[in-house]
C-alpha cells in the first residue's frame, strides 16, 4: 500500500527555489465537515481526509532566513513571525498537500514579492512572539488586505514527545503546496525538510477570527495542539500540474 504521509520528502530538493528555516511552530489543529472546506477551495482542488474528517489548521511561527539558495539572508527583510490558516488537499495531479487560505506576516515588500512571484496569498499583519517561562505566546492583527483586524492570540505550553500516528503523519508528513495563478490554474510548489521534531503541549489561550476570516464557520470542539522547535526548509518552484 501506498504511504501518501512518509516522514521524509520523496524529493530532497538539491535546487530548490528558496531556502528558509521554521523556528518555534505551533500547530492549533480543528476537525471540519469535508464539505464545509471544499467550498473555500479552488477549483481543481479537492479536500483530504482522515477517517471521513477535514482539518483545518492555525500554524503560528517564526520565518528565518528566507533566502535564494545562491544568496545571503538580509536579518529585517527575512526574519520574521508568520501566521497561516491551512488545510489539506489532493490535487489534480493525484498528489497530496497543503493549501494556504492566508499567510500573515510583518514585511509589507516580502507580502508583494510572495504574491507576485510565487502566487501565495500573503498578507501583512502586526506580530509578536513572546516567551515567558514554559510558554510561547503568538499575537498576529492584519493590516492589509481585507478583513483588516483579522486577528489570533494563541498562548501554548510545550510538553513531551508527542507520539507517530497515522493521524500526525496525515497533518504533519506534507511535502508540497498547491495555490492557483492569476489565470486560475493549479500550481505545485515540492517542499523539503527534515523529519519534524514534535512534542504535545496544552493550549492556555485562544482568541483568533482568522479562521472565520479565510471563509469557514467558527471552529468547534476541543483543537489538537502540537509545538515543534523547527526544521530547514526547502521550497521549489510552484508550477502547473
């Protein structure tokens, strides 16, 4: 049987479009109605499932170093906390990945070059991240583009390991991205990175409208939470499939 979620990307990526690192991640993890989710996806795009379930993701984190791979980092232009919204999805190339609603972040010329050059819906915001003895504490408001104010607050407190399950792998073992181009149609951006190292940790506090933002009704029930120190990434270009 096919492994649609190894730990390890099918494709290492040895000429990758950018280089990046994830610091200090959190995953805020919600189950949906697969049809509440197809809804706000693109056409060509279809939702991914675990046990009959969609999940909708707030990952907040902090962008380093994002670079060419030929090139040096600029500290201010790319360092800096990021908040997404995401799902997954299967594309039509019958691959599986991640789709992004939105991709909060401080630098007003990296949201410009984000959605021009690699057609992310980017979008700039005030952020912060916070640490206070054993707990993180992310605050994200955006400034642009509509809805200005869309908001998240998410304070966490990591724990042990968190243990391997077909569920974690399905929201976690991800190595490609899929947005739509101006024209409408379906591109693939291959991702590459180590193993992710992940640990529980319990959610203290929660206060977003990001979620509600991207176009999906508040989410309900108890959120699955998982904190991460990072990993080295790698992105390729997106491109139609």
């Amino acid at each position: 049987m096919t492994n649609h979620y190894p730990p390890v990307a099918p494709d290492p990526l040895p000429r990758p479009a950018v280089v990046q690192r994830w610091d200090r991640l959190t995953f805020v993890h919600w189950r949906y109605d697969p049809a509440v989710v197809q809804r706000i996806l693109p056409t060509g795009l279809e939702v991914d499932t675990f046990d009959g379930e969609a999940w909708v993701a707030l990952v907040p984190f902090e962008m380093q170093r994002v670079r060419p791979p030929w090139g040096p980092a600029v500290p201010y232009l790319t360092t800096f906390p990021e908040t997404n919204i995401r799902t997954y999805v299967r594309g039509p190339d019958g691959g599986r990945g991640v789709w992004f609603s939105s991709l909060e972040i401080t630098r007003i010329l990296s949201v410009g070059v984000a959605r021009s050059v690699f057609h992310v819906p980017y979008t700039w915001a005030r952020m912060r991240i916070d640490e206070r003895g054993d707990e993180l504490g992310y605050v994200s408001q955006r400034l642009w583009p509509a809805p200005r104010g869309a908001r998240s607050r998410v304070i966490v407190r990591p724990r042990g390991p968190a243990e391997a399950t077909p569920l974690l792998e399905f929201l976690t073992n991800r190595w490609s991205a899929y947005t739509t181009d101006h024209a409408g149609r379906v591109l693939r951006a291959p991702v590459a990175h180590e193993p992710w190292p992940l640990r529980n940790a319990d959610l203290t506090a929660l206060d977003q409208d990001l979620v509600e933002a991207a176009g999906l009704p508040t989410p309900t029930g108890e959120p699955l939470v998982h904190y991460s120190p990072g990993v080295s990434a790698r992105v390729g270009w997106a491109r139609p499939v």
